[in-house]
C-alpha cells in the first residue's frame, strides 16, 4: 500500500529524458499485482516506478525499474 496522499505511477523515459506518465497502480486490497495498459509514442524507452502525490513529472522516490 502506498502511504496516504501518495500513489505508485509507472513512466516511460526516452532517451532524451522525456517522460510519459503510463499509469497508476492500485491496490486492490487482493493480491500484489498490477495491469496497466498504455500506449506511448516513444520508440525507444526506459521504465520507471516512482511513489507520488499528484503529479504530471516525475517528482518522487524512483521505487523500481525495469531493464531489457
């Protein structure tokens, strides 16, 4: 569970370190998993997740990445 007033977003990050914001995870109070589906218009890219309050940047803690 994220703190309160905070949230789990997952973003893309270009090369040229632009940033796109793919999605929320929420807890479903289930099991420990996430579905987000998304598009970005990135051809090349890096993700990200960060631990936010409300934001349209990346601002927060970097909670996890993904490497090819």
């Amino acid at each position: 569970d994220a703190p309160a007033g905070q949230v789990y977003v997952v973003w893309a990050v270009s090369p040229d370190n632009k940033y796109q914001r793919l999605g929320q995870i929420v807890n479903t109070g289930q099991r420990n998993e996430a579905q987000i589906q998304s598009e970005t218009q990135f051809t090349d890219f890096g993700l990200f997740v960060t631990l936010e309050s409300e934001s349209s940047s990346p601002n927060g803690v970097i909670v996890g990445t993904v490497e090819k």
